[in-house]
C-alpha cells in the first residue's frame, strides 16, 4: 500500500505543476502501464522479462500452484475500449473522481482512498503486485498481495447460488474444459470500481474467465464481464499474460485507514487547496 501512496503522490505533484503534461503522461498509464512508482516496485522485486529457462520443464496443466505476476495487456483494467454504457452507468462513471489517471482529483472518491475493499476484478489488475494460487483438489485460493486478500474457486461441482448475498469479490465457481480452468462469478455488491478511471458495476455483474497454463512459467487468461444495468453489451478483457515468479514473497501489503487518513490530512488536502 505505501507504494500505492507513493504513486499518488507523484501524480498530485505533476498535476500542480505540469497539468499537459500530467494528462498526457497519465493518459499513457490508463493505456496499460502501471504509475511510475509501481513499476519500479515491479522491477525491483520481478524477475527480468526475457525468456525464462524452466518455460520448457514438464508442468501439470491442472496445477495453478504458485507466485505469479501479470505481464503484458491493459492491465489497468479489462481492456482500453470498454463498451457503451447505460445511463445508469453513466451517470456512476460521471460521479466517479479517481486520485491517478486522466481524470485524475486531488480529493476524489476512489472507494479504496477510505481502505473499502478493492473488490473483483480490480483487485487483479495490479501487476505491480505478485499474486498466488494455492490449489486443492476442490478449491483454487487466489491470494493478491495487493490490499492482503484472496478469493476462492470452487471446483468441487458445485453449482452457482440462485440468489447469492452480494459480496465484494463474488461467488466463484470453476470446472475444466480440456486444459482450460472456465470461472463463473456472481453475487457482486456495486459499491466497488472496475479499474483506477472509475468505471462502475452494478449488483448485476456477472464474471466469466478462461485460465490456461500454456506451458511451465506462463499461465493466459480471458475475461467476459456481463452487466446489463451498467453496460449495453459485455465487456471482453484483453489476453491478460501472468508469470510464474518464484523468488516473488507474499507480503502483508494492507491498506490501514488510520494511514491513508493521515495521507489525506498531510498530502491530498494540501495539494487540492494548491491547485
């Protein structure tokens, strides 16, 4: 988290002091790059990117186990074209004020500046931020580092509730097709974003995702979001690429609010009377 708010920090300085070039450079991090601050987090514990010699070892394709760091794509949200919105999703996204990007506020409303969970899908779209899967024999645990959260896919047959209690990160179920993982998810609140522009969700959404393993370090994944009431048609992700990142460790990366609220006081007010 403190990486986070270091991020921010540097997008409120550049916005006081370089507002074009801000937007322009913000514009490019809401394309798919990660702020300036989490890339380098991102290099400083990864791996390099170039090919890796155990991409070629024996692998279980039904075996998820293991730290992972997504590579490549938008990952700052499902994808850069997202589908036309309804009016009530307008009128949501409209509301939205996010502290990073090209809508970027000093005082915004981002759900996750006041610690609220980060929710599903967001929360898998840091890929600054290593994630793992600890995999049983019927359940895949997906655990982010990011806000120290996991949630579960359950593989055991069981179907999706008809009339699920609305959560944060869903009710998930998986079943393989071949050697492609199929994550059906419901029973989402609407009280989180999709990604840092604010784009909304409704009570409605439902998840789809295809999960491969490709070969030993890389496993691809797809995603379908379906939400009438915020969306006009689905939205279909990019192909998100992760990468098996053993030296990667699992840290206790909590948002605390008594933090983020003394980075309110010392930083987001001052630079909003500022600017």
């Amino acid at each position: 988290m403190r990486n986070y708010l270091t991020s921010l920090m540097i997008v409120l300085a550049a916005v006081l002091a370089f507002s074009t070039v801000a937007s322009a450079q913000t514009a490019e991090g809401q394309a798919g790059q990660q702020p300036a601050a989490d890339r380098g987090r991102a290099r400083g514990r990864g791996e390099a990117n170039a090919p890796s010699a155990t991409a070629t070892l024996p692998f279980d394709p039904h075996d998820f186990s293991g730290i992972w760091m997504g590579r490549g794509g938008a990952f700052n949200t499902l994808s850069k074209d997202p589908p036309p919105m309804t009016p009530w999703g307008q009128a949501r996204y409209d509301a939205a004020k996010p502290g990073i990007g090209p809508r970027a506020q000093p005082l915004g409303n981002d759900p996750q500046m006041s610690c609220d969970p980060i929710g599903y899908p967001r929360i898998a779209f840091y890929n600054a931020y290593p994630m793992e899967f600890v995999q049983t024999k019927d359940r895949l645990i997906e655990f982010f580092d990011f806000f120290y959260t996991h949630r579960t896919i359950y593989l055991d047959g069981q179907k999706l509730p008809d009339d699920p209690e609305p959560t944060w990160y869903g009710y998930s179920v998986g079943r393989w097709e071949g050697n492609t993982l199929v994550v059906q998810t419901v029973g989402f609140n609407d009280q989180s974003w999709l990604d840092n522009d604010g784009h909304p969700h409704s009570d409605q959404m439902r998840i789809e995702e295809r999960f491969q393993r490709v070969d030993h370090d890389t496993i691809e994944s797809t995603m379908t979001l379906t939400d009438p009431k915020a969306y006009t048609m689905p939205w279909v992700s990019d192909k998100k690429t992760w990468k098996l990142s053993p030296k990667q460790v699992m840290r206790e990366d909590l948002c605390a609010p008594s933090d983020e609220e003394t980075y309110k006081k010392d930083m987001r007010e001052p630079a909003a009377k500022k600017n």
